[in-house]
C-alpha cells in the first residue's frame, strides 16, 4: 500500500482518537495496576518479588480489560439496534477488525504476564514466600490451570483465524472459534482461588464467591468482566430462539447463471433494504450457520437469497434441493447458447426454472434463518445523490436496494434522494445473469430518466472476436449487446478520480439536481461493496472532491 | 472437514510455538531450573525446591550451565528460518520437506519440556506436530513456488 503506517495510524482524526484511547486506556490500567500492587502495604510479602509481580498484575488488569471488551464487538443484534444513532460515534460495520484490535492486544499483554509469573513462581519456589512449588502454582490451582488452557486455547484459536484458514476452511475457524466458550469460562475463574492475597494460605469462606475479600486482594474483576460474556451468552440462546420460528422455504429457483434463489417465507422476520442474514440447512449440516446477503426488498412477501454454488455447503445445499452441479451446468450451456443465438431476437437471457417440489422425490428442506443483521447501505436514502458501488459479486445487497428504491419510488416516497447512480465493475457480466435480470426490470420501470443511471465496467480482456462481436452489434441497438441494458457496457476499469470531478462539477453547476439551490450543500454518499483495493481508490477519490458544495462519504460492507 | 489445508495451519501453529520457545528460553537463561527436579526432590524453607542427586546431570546442564536453553534457542532460530522461511532457504528441497519439520519440532519439543520455561514451548510444538502428520496422511505437498508469486505488480 502506498500510504505509510504512520500515516495510517496517526494523520487520520479518527484513527487517532481510537488509538489514544484504545492503547491509552491499556498503557493507564497497566500502569495502575503496577502501582496498585507496588504500594499495598498488605501485599508487602509479595511485593518481596519486586518487578514481576508488579508487571503481572499490571499486565493481568489489562487484560481484564480486554477480556470485557472482546465479546463486545460481537454482540451482533445490540450493535443492529444502536447502529442507527450511534454511527457517527464510531464505526459499527468495523465491528470485526475492533475484535481483532482487541485479540491482538490480548496477545500481547498475555505475553507479558505469563512472562513475568514464570518469574513469580520461579522466586515464589526459591524464597518460600508461599509454601509451595512453582509447579503447584502451575499446575494445581486455577490460576495456573486455566492460565495455560487459555493459552493453549489462544494458540487454536488465532492460528485458524488466520484469513488463509478461515478462506480455505470456514469450519475450521467457525468451530474452534467455539472454544472461546471455555476460554471465557478460564478467563472468569482466573483469579479464584484467593491467588491475590495477604496470607500464606487462601482464606475461603463458605458462602459465595467462597473467598473472604479481607485476605483475597485481587481486582475482582470477573465481577465486571462477565456481563459481557453473559449478554453475549444470552444473545446467542435469543439467536437460537429466534431461529426456531416458523420458516418455510416457499421456492427455488435456479438463474440460468447456476445461482439458486431460495424464497423464504417467515413472518416474523423483519429487515431493511441492504442488510445480510445467516441461514441454516439442518439438512447440509445440523450446526453451520452461513452468512448471505438478502436480495429481495422489505416489500417483497419472501425473503430470498441469492446462492452461487462454490463451496461445500453450497454444493450440498444444491443436491439436496435438485438442482445439482448437473443440473446447473445443463442450464448453464443452454443459457450460453441462448446469449449468443437468441438474445437480440427475443431481447432476454433466458428466464429462471422454478424447481417444482412435487416432481422431485423429496420435498423442500427445511431452512432456519437468523438475522438481519446491519450494513451501512441503510443510510441511502439520507443523502440527495446515492453513489452505488458494487465489484463482483459484491453486486448482491444492491439487488435488495435497487428493488426497494424501486417499491420507494412508485410510492413517491424516496425521501431526500434525487438521484442513484449505479456502478457495477465485474470481470464477466454472464456470471450473474440472475443480476441483469433484476437490473433489466429496474430499469425498464423508470419514469423519470435521470433517477437512476446503471454504469456497468467489463474488467476482463475481451478477446478479438467479441470485440468486433460488440462493435457490429452494438451500432445503433436500442439495448446493449452484454447485458441488454439501456445502459452502454464500459470497458476496462473505471477512473474514480474523474468520475467523481466531473459529478462535482455538475452539481456546482446545477447541471446535475435541477433546481437545487447552490447554498445548500450536496450530500452525496458512496455505498460500497467488495475488494479492499478497489475500496481505498474510491475512498481516496471520495474524500479527495469533497468540497464546499459538496459532501462526499463513503461506507464500505463487509462479508 | 471443508478443505484445511492442513501443513499450512501447522506452520501458523509451528511460528507461535517456536517464538515462544525462543522468548522461554532467553528467559531460561535468566531463571534457571530443570523443571522435572520435582522427581524425588526435597522443599526446603528457605533454599526452595532441592532437587535428588540423580537428577544431578541435568542441573549440570541447565541450572549450572544452561546448555539446553541455548540448544533450544539455537534450533529455535534454525525453525524459524526453516518455516518462515528465511530468503536462502525458500525453495530448496528442505523448505518442501514435511517430515523434516516433524523431526525438528519434536526436538525442540524435547528440549523445551526439559527446562522451566518451556512447557507450552513443547506443548504447541507437538501440536504443530500433529498437524504436519495429518497433512502427510492426507498427501499434502508443499507445491513448489512459482517465480513471480506474491510479487503483486512487479511480475
């Protein structure tokens, strides 16, 4: 990347007020903690130990703290709910890339007291403060052993997160990312044990916590540690609840593209344009939930989502409902075939095949889904002009948007917005037929001309034949040759930079909002979805044309 | 099991349990203990844990000399490069062998369960140990290197 680290972390306002306080607050309880211990009088025998029992105590609050704070992040539907009034105060899309902020830091300073209780132990051994030996310490009270289980845990669990791991094999993150179930249960029961204390033997008591807080002297800190782990505990058994409701899987339907759409009906599941769910398949596999975007709109009577068969749940998923790779890739071909012979006769791409559950030996499975959960795509219609950016098959929750601008606009009701423009960079546009489809009828619906503009990049390199292909056909057809749009297909990929200039420029002018009074600012917002590369060229350009009149921002979704 | 690729999870597993072993060994320098001295020893106050005369060749190389933690920091380094890998080793029929990582990490393994400090050293390491056997199992090689990966725009 071009830009320097420094610049990264420091010359970005808001980069840097996370910094001071994440690292800050860190840095505060880690010096408090050692100073904390190093003048308790009470604690003067341990104290004996010099250095290490100040650093491990100082270290061990730290991560007390980042203990509290890694369940956060993950408290998915409370972040849906405050998402809305809370977005300018700080980015909840980013909630993932807090987690790993957190994770990091608990790495860390897990180092540094685990190093500096070797030493404790060490010493504790030799001068007899406590009689016993390290290795009891160790490896007979709970400090010691849910100390190195959650080590070991650490270990299982960052080495699978790894982005490579987690591509090559989502099981295998999404299952050890379980055993934070017991490192949460390790981190809670720490410090119990009376391991902090002012005598040679714990002082336990028989009533609860079981420890007498004269003599035990920790920082009781699991008293403040657990509630996240509680709500998040409790979130997840809502998840479950919630999942449980009735579902129905009404339709499938196969894209001549190989995309299946399933249609799902269940009332009681409520959502907003943009945002994406888990779904479930006892069927494929009793215990995987997996992350969809929704692409139909909250006026639509289902919930549909659109699956391209990829991976192995997928695949599975696919054979279980009839519509396997063969069947597919029948479709498939003569889809093709279709798109080269019979596209400018009959001016469509084939029409999707609804798979009739009375023809097939088994009936429709069983779906469960989960959610919504948020994405920034919510916000469009707050601004005047909605720049949507879709690459690849990041193009999925604008299905869902572009439909319900749609339902917004025959209702006259599309709040401030005046005008969608529409990108969608893709190496090839065939591979998602089901997508043009959705466009074509957009498309045709619109009244008003201006309202929304499809911009559509080809990426790939075209050979020689498609190339006169495109420039023979596409002299004078009302619709383009690709993607039997209104809209011009563009090649090559688009320059941010003067797309952005040149719509300043035509709002300033007034060209672009007829009628918009120039003192009044513009509020024009990027709603992206896809590869991080792409995102920072559009991001760069975004901030660098924002000027008086006009506000440029930008959001990016994550998968 | 999706498609794990297993050897390449063992060396994320492998790095940490040798960074570790090397942070515990340079520390093993510092405190020094034979951590089986528990075996027959005698606790005494003060003086701390007395570990049995039979021990005796042990204390000599880790308490009285700490042989092993150099031992173990040395081979430490020499995995490092080996997984890393280091520039002159990538490439070469060493860097591809799985069994030679096998073989390396269950000495570090011996070595670290030796001295204080070590023991999630050898533990991790056996991890990464089952790791590479499964991968073995399942035939996995590791593909030799194209010339221009990784380099993105400077191909």
């Amino acid at each position: 990347m071009g830009e320097s680290w420094f610049h990264r972390e420091f010359l970005n306002p808001r980069r840097l007020v996370f910094n001071i306080l994440f690292y800050g607050l860190q840095f505060f309880f880690f010096g408090y903690g050692w100073h904390s211990q190093a003048v308790n009088t009470k604690l003067a025998a341990l104290n004996a130990l010099t250095w290490s029992v100040w650093t491990s105590r100082g270290a061990g609050l730290v991560l007390a703290f980042d203990g509290g704070l890694i369940l956060v992040p993950m408290l998915r539907n409370i972040i849906r709910v405050v998402r809305p009034r809370l977005a300018w105060a700080f980015p909840a899309d980013e909630n993932i890339w807090f987690h790993r902020q957190v994770a990091y830091s608990m790495a860390f300073w897990a180092m540094v007291h685990t190093t500096a209780h070797y030493v404790n132990f060490f010493n504790v051994e030799r001068t007899q403060v406590r009689p016993e030996r390290a290795l009891d310490i160790h490896y007979t009270q709970a400090g010691g052993i849910t100390g190195h289980f959650m080590l070991l845990i650490m270990v299982l669990m960052y080495s699978t997160a790894h982005h490579k791991v987690r591509k090559q094999c989502f099981e295998a993150f999404w299952y050890t990312h379980h055993l934070a179930f017991f490192f949460m249960i390790g981190l809670y029961a720490h410090a119990t044990g009376c391991f902090v204390r002012d005598s040679a033997d714990p002082d336990y008591i028989t009533s609860f916590p079981f420890y007498s807080t004269e003599h035990c002297l920790g920082y009781e800190s699991w008293r403040f540690t657990i509630w996240p782990g509680i709500i998040y505990f409790g979130e997840r058994v809502y998840r479950e609840i919630r999942a449980r409701r009735a579902t129905r899987l009404s339709k499938v339907l196969v894209h001549p593209s190989g995309a299946m759409e399933l249609r799902i009906v269940k009332p009681s599941f409520k959502y907003v344009a943009g945002q994406w769910l888990f779904i479930q398949v006892p069927d494929v596999s009793g215990l995987q939930w997996h992350p969809f975007t929704i692409t139909s709109a909250p006026e639509d009577p289902y919930v549909s989502v659109h699956i391209r068969q990829v991976g192995d749940w997928t695949r599975g998923l696919g054979e279980r409902v009839g519509a396997g790779p063969s069947v597919v890739a029948a479709l498939t071909s003569a889809a093709m075939k279709g798109s080269e012979k019979d596209d400018l006769v009959y001016g469509t791409r084939g029409n999707f095949v609804e798979l009739d559950p009375g023809r097939t030996t088994r009936p429709l499975p069983v779906v469960r889904i989960d959610g919504p959960y948020g994405a920034p795509a919510e916000d469009v219609f707050n601004v005047e002009v909605a720049v949507l950016v879709g690459a690849g098959i990041g193009v999925t929750p604008f299905a869902s948007i572009l439909k319900h601008i749609w339902y917004r606009q025959r209702k006259g009701n599309v709040g401030s917005l005046r005008r969608v423009e529409f990108f969608w960079v893709c190496r090839d546009a065939p591979s998602f037929g089901w997508f043009q489809s959705l466009l074509q009828e957009v498309e045709a619906a619109q009244a008003d001309p201006n309202f929304l503009r499809i911009n559509i990049y080809l990426t790939q390199k075209i050979s020689e034949d498609m190339l006169w292909n495109i420039a023979v056909n596409d002299a004078g057809a009302e619709y383009d040759p690709l993607t039997l749009l209104r809209s011009r297909t563009m090649f090559g990929r688009p320059d941010w930079k003067s797309i952005y200039g040149r719509m300043r420029e035509a709002i300033e002018t007034g060209q672009y909002l007829p009628g918009t009074n120039s003192q009044l600012k513009t509020r024009v917002g990027t709603y992206f979805c896809g590869p991080t590369v792409l995102a920072k060229a559009v991001q760069k350009a975004c901030v660098a044309e924002t000027g008086a009149n006009v506000a440029f921002t930008f959001a990016k979704e994550h998968f | 099991m999706g498609n794990l690729i297993w050897h390449e999870w063992s060396r994320y597993v492998s790095l940490t349990a040798t960074v570790y072993t090397i942070w515990a060994a340079f520390w093993g320098f510092l405190y020094r203990k034979f951590f089986w001295d528990f075996v027959g020893g005698t606790l005494r106050a003060p003086g701390g844990l007395q570990p049995a005369d039979n021990v005796a060749v042990f204390i000599d190389i880790i308490v009285k000399a700490p042989i092993v933690q150099i031992l173990s920091m040395i081979l430490g380094f020499g995995i490092l490069a080996l997984e890393y890998p280091a520039p002159f080793l990538k490439g070469t029929s060493l860097y591809r062998s799985l069994v030679m990582r096998i073989v390396v990490l269950l000495l570090q393994a011996f070595l670290a369960i030796l001295y204080y400090q070590g023991t999630n050293g050898a533990i991790w390491s056996l991890v990464a140990v089952i790791g590479y056997m499964r991968a073995i199992m399942l035939g996995e090689s590791m593909a030799e290197a194209k010339e221009n990966r990784g380099r993105g725009g400077k191909a």
